[in-house]
C-alpha cells in the first residue's frame, strides 16, 4: 500500500476517522474532507503534522478537486444519526444525492476504485429478518427518517449505475449500528445517549417499549469489515454489522449494569417510522471477505464508556 493515496469524505467523523487512522496503518496517505457540519477536528487532530494525512475543509456537494493521482475514494460525508438527519434533512438529501455524484466523478476521473458508505436503514422497518443483502426493504419514502433512507438508496442506485455505465470499481458497505469513542455524545443514538444519561445519573430514556431490536457493532470491527470489503473485488452491497441482537431495553439495563448507575429507565413515545428490529445476516461478508466480528459487545461497551468518562469530566 506505499504510495497509494486514498480519499475518505466525512473523514473527521466518528467512523470516518477511525477509517484515516486504519488506512494511515496500512500505508496509505489519506486526504480528509469534511465539511466539519457533523464532523469533528478533534476526531483527526492527532493526524495533524502526519506526513501521510491531509486535510481540506470542504463541502462535498461541490466540485471536488484533488490534484494527482488517487486509488481509493470512500464516501463517508452524510448527517449519520436521527437527530442529526432531521434537523439538517435538506443536507443530508444532498450529501446522499450530489455528494455521492462529485465523489462517483472524482473516482471515474482518477480511475480509483470508490466505496460507498451506506447504511441498515436502506432495509427500513424490515418485514424480513435478519436482513441480508437481497431484501429491497421496507422504507417510506416521504416520512422523517425518509431523508436519510432514500438519500442512502439513491446513492446505491448511482454507485451502481457508475459501475455498470461508467465501469467504476464500486464497493458498497451496509453498515448496521456501530458504537465506540469518538461518538458524540448528542448525536441522538441508543448508546451515547444512555451512556451519558447512566453516568449523570439521570432517568434513561427508552423510546417505545423498549421491544424494539439492534445489532450493536464495536467501531474495530466495523472498519476491519470496512476495509477487507475495500481491498476486495465485490462490487455489489455487503452488510457489516454484529448479529449479535438484544432489545433497546435490553440494552439499557445493560449500560446501567456497566456504568454501576442509579438511573432509572423511562419510557417516552416512539419516534415515526423507528424500525422494530434490526440484525444483519452475514453471510455474504463471512463467505466472500473472511470477515465477521471478534469484540464482544460487553468489552466494547465498557470501552467506549471509559471514553466518555473521559468527556463528561
């Protein structure tokens, strides 16, 4: 991987920084662009002085110019959590539209190969489960949690359409929750928001019933899954994620277990749309990556408490 050069959108994000500081690894010199609208300067200020990062505050949805050669675009830019999607739904419309777009024509220009970040909720409110990777979803179009889903489906439809027409070598990763440090802690999510709840000693909130399910995996996981899937030949969506299910209520206490809290949990109204289970099938990444996931979720989960700690100080 000496000399290869690869650019990752979102870059200063929670999982877009993790992915800079796997590629920096494995020898890559890595161009971070990121608008900074969700993203972080802390997440990458550690790369900073790093003669193999760089970093260009740029908003995606633009022309993208990058001089020389590139081998590797992963499209990471895209508003990443509930809360974040429906406050900024035009952007992330974009982002997942012409972002998608200027990254697709960066990597037809530069003849690199182009990933794309996708996501879970391309299955919506899933009527099959687990769901594996020929399951077209269950999504509505036009309800809140729309922007962020269809956005996510364009952008594998035009992937696709580059691959097809334009002969881009496209990777497409479906990634199911994900948790560890760098997740900001008002993102909106199950785990930063219990986390930061049980350590305050504040009621946690569990929105419906808590008979809802995930798949929680750990961010090392995630990104080894994320980069087998780069430096493979399959071009058509794999699903990364733990299958490894449990109930948000489930969750919750579990987070009250490990933080050793007082919290008490309590329930509130279900957001519209929120899918009632979610559990990756992976057998397309076992099969044809070798890759499935090694943290256990009690291991992970302490971890990322222990970073938290860290901020809440």
């Amino acid at each position: 991987m000496k000399n290869k050069i690869a650019v990752v959108t979102g870059g200063a994000g929670f999982l877009g920084s993790h992915l800079c500081d796997r590629l920096i690894q494995e020898g890559l010199k890595v161009i971070c662009i990121d608008n900074l609208l969700t993203g972080n300067i802390a997440n990458i200020e550690h790369l900073f002085g790093n003669e193999k990062f760089e970093f260009i505050k740029h908003d995606v949805t633009n022309f993208i110019h990058v001089p020389g050669k590139v081998d590797y675009i992963l499209h990471f830019a895209s508003p990443a959590s509930p809360i974040d999607y429906l406050k900024l739904p035009i952007q992330t419309l974009k982002v997942g539209s012409l972002g998608t777009h200027k990254a697709l024509g960066l990597a037809k220009e530069k003849n690199a190969v182009f990933l794309l970040a996708s996501t879970s909720e391309v299955y919506g409110d899933p009527e099959i489960h687990p769901q594996s990777e020929d399951y077209w979803g269950n999504v509505n179009p036009i309800g809140p949690r729309g922007v962020y889903d269809e956005a996510k489906r364009f952008a594998e439809a035009l992937t696709m359409a580059y691959h097809r027409f334009h002969n881009v070598d496209t990777r497409i990763v479906r990634i199911f929750n994900t948790y560890g440090p760098r997740m900001r802690l008002g993102d909106g999510r199950a785990l930063p928001a219990f986390v930061s709840q049980a350590i305050k000693g504040e009621d946690i909130t569990v929105f419906g019933d808590g008979k809802q399910t995930r798949s929680f995996c750990y961010v090392d996981d995630q990104i080894d899954g994320i980069v087998k899937l780069l430096f493979s030949n399959v071009n058509e969506p794999v699903n990364i994620g733990n299958p490894s299910e449990l109930t948000i209520e489930e969750f919750a206490r579990e987070i009250v277990e490990l933080t050793n809290s007082k919290s008490k949990i309590v329930y509130k109204e279900l957001p519209v749309d929120d899918p009632k289970v979610r559990q990756p099938n992976i057998d397309k990444a076992k099969k044809l990556l070798g890759w499935e996931p090694k943290v256990d979720r009690r291991e992970g989960v302490l971890k990322t408490i222990e970073y938290f700690r860290k901020i809440l100080v």
